[in-house]
C-alpha cells in the first residue's frame, strides 16, 4: 500500500496540470498608407523605380518588434492596391510588392483591405492586389473575387489557443469609384451586416471583431453616424469593433454590465499606422491589443485592453525611412455601463 500510494503521489505531482485557462491577445493597428515620399524614401538609389525589390521598407516596423513579439496575432488595414505600374501616393494609390512582404516579415498577420482606397487602380488593381495576397499566403478580408467567394470566407474565422473568433471587415465607400463585378468589396450595408453576422453567429465562435472604416477624416471625437452602426453590429452579435479612417486616433469605449465584466468594446479608430500626412495629429496613432480570456469550462471574458500609442518617425528623424516608434502606454477613461 505504501508502495502504491508513493507512486501515485510522484505521479501526480511529476505530471503537468491541464491548463486551466487561456488568453488569446490580438494587436490592432491603424492604416498604413504609403505616400509619395515614402515611396521616395524606400527607394533604394540606382535601382528600377518599376520594381519592387528596388524599395526597402525593412526599417518601417521593426520598433514595434517588442510590441509584436508579445501578442499572438497582429491585424493592420493596408490603405493601398498593389498593381498596376506605376507605383503611387495620394490619390490613388500602389505600392511595390516588398511593402506586403516585408510587413508580413515584421510579423503581420492580417491584413484589412476594405478601404476607401481599394478600388483606386480599378478592376486591374482589385485583380493585382489580390493575386499578390494569396501568392504571398497573406491573410486578408474585406474584398472578393465573387459573392460566392464573399460568403464562404466572410466572415473570417480564427482558432488559436482554443479561442475561435470570427472576424469582419467593412469600408463606407470607395471613393466614388465602381466596384467591378463580380468583385466584392465589402460595404457598410445594414442588411448585408445583419446577414453577416447571422452566418458568424452560426459558426459558434467564442467573440465577433467588426473592423470597420468609417467616420470623418481628422476630428478627435467619434459621431452619430458612427454610433447607429455600432448599434447595428452591438445588437447582431459584434462583441468588438475596431475603427479606422479618420487618420487620427479617436476615443474609445468600453460597455461594462452592472456587475463590472466587459460586453463590448469600440475603438472609434486607431488612427494612422505610419504615414507622411502632416495634419495635426495624424502622426500619432493607437496600437490595441484585445485580451480574450476562456478557461476549460467555457466560461469567456472580455479583458481589460492594452492600449499604447505609436508614431510616425520621418526619414533623418531615427533612421534614413519611415518608422513606426512606440510610445507610451495610453489611457482611457470612456466607460459605460449597461443597464
């Protein structure tokens, strides 16, 4: 007997204990865009200005390599086309390849192409940009080459750590331009959201993430076209909504119930990535990592997120590029509770 009960005390405390919980962290950012002078400054001298070797966008994330290396996926909206030549800056924009390579590099996962911008090059744009995505293997939502395609990949689904997420991608236009068909880029339609997030839903994923563009361009405060779509999304399932567009960082609000959990989250927007605007603000962005949180029994949680803000260096600033620098962590105090 006492034989046994050694064996079974050394087994016991020898054996590694089931892992009784799990959070999934998934980091936010705002829009990279890729202006005339970053184009310039990427440009490696003496080199083709037509191929995309020829530019070097190494130096542009690699200050975010702690951030990056500390979360499990990191999602960015690409505010580019990538094709046809010539390559581009504002106002219709397209950018070499190397930019999507080499962000993908630097560690990002997931790219959200529905933009405003995403139709700026046309139906060959569409085409090229997204050849270039699924050539690379990149992760990307918001366009389709069809509306079969749509709906058998949006919304998109992730599993990691046990946690499944479904995540959806949504633009307020394309600047005027026409959609080409049979492509689809994904717009802020209310019955086609409804629908949407009717297929999530019966996907039985753990949490909902809505990425949205929307909202006006350089103000500081989200506004009541944004609040009815939240509403929408809110009331179809959508736990989280991350924002961008407006090129500066907006507030944000965390929904507690009564008794203090977090029900929903929304970032108005994140602001730019990096950039060359020179507006007021635009420089400076938010970059949000979501804290999901499930145990064994199945019971989920909304987290407290982790917010720092990020800034645009110019070239002669830190570096002969365009660099995104860490700064410090952000506070927000924009908390309501539900009733």
């Amino acid at each position: 007997m006492r034989i046994l009960l050694l064996i079974y005390l050394q087994l016991f405390f020898s054996s590694p204990l089931p892992n009784q919980a799990d959070t999934l962290k998934l980091l936010f950012l705002g829009d990279i865009m890729q202006h005339k002078a970053q184009l310039e400054a990427a440009h490696i001298k003496g080199k083709s200005i037509n191929k995309p070797e020829s530019y070097d966008y190494s130096s542009c994330f690699s200050g975010l390599k702690g951030m990056f290396d500390s979360v499990d996926l990191r999602i960015a909206n690409m505010e580019t086309t990538f094709g046809p030549l010539p390559y581009t800056g504002y106002p219709a924009f397209c950018s070499p390849s190397s930019l999507l390579s080499e962000s993908m590099k630097s560690g990002i996962d997931i790219f959200l192409t529905a933009n405003n911008h995403i139709c700026d090059k046309g139906r060959k744009g569409l085409e090229m940009t997204m050849a270039l995505y699924d050539t690379l293997k990149a992760g990307y939502l918001g366009i389709y080459r069809s509306q079969a395609e749509m709906e058998e990949k949006h919304p998109m689904m992730i599993e990691k750590k046990g946690i499944k997420v479904a995540m959806l991608n949504y633009t307020y236009g394309v600047n005027g331009n026409h959609i080409p068909k049979p492509y689809v880029v994904n717009l802020l339609d209310t019955v086609q959201i409804k629908n949407d997030l009717k297929r999530a839903r019966e996907m039985s994923p753990d949490f909902i993430i809505a990425c949205v563009h929307w909202g006006v361009e350089y103000i500081l405060t989200h506004n009541t076209t944004q609040e009815k779509i939240e509403k929408v999304l809110q009331e179809n399932g959508t736990d989280i909504i991350i924002g961008s567009h407006p090129h500066v960082a907006q507030d944000y609000t965390i929904y507690q119930t009564e008794n203090g959990d977090i029900r929903y989250i929304t970032f108005y927007s994140l602001g730019n990535a990096i950039s060359n605007m020179t507006a007021p603000n635009t420089r400076t962005g938010l970059a949000a990592t979501i804290l999901l949180y499930k145990d064994i029994s199945g019971n989920k949680r909304i987290l407290t997120p982790e917010c720092r803000t990020i800034f645009t260096s110019r070239p002669g600033e830190s570096g002969k590029n365009f660099t995104i620098i860490p700064g410090k962590e952000y506070q927000n105090k924009n908390v309501k509770t539900l009733k």
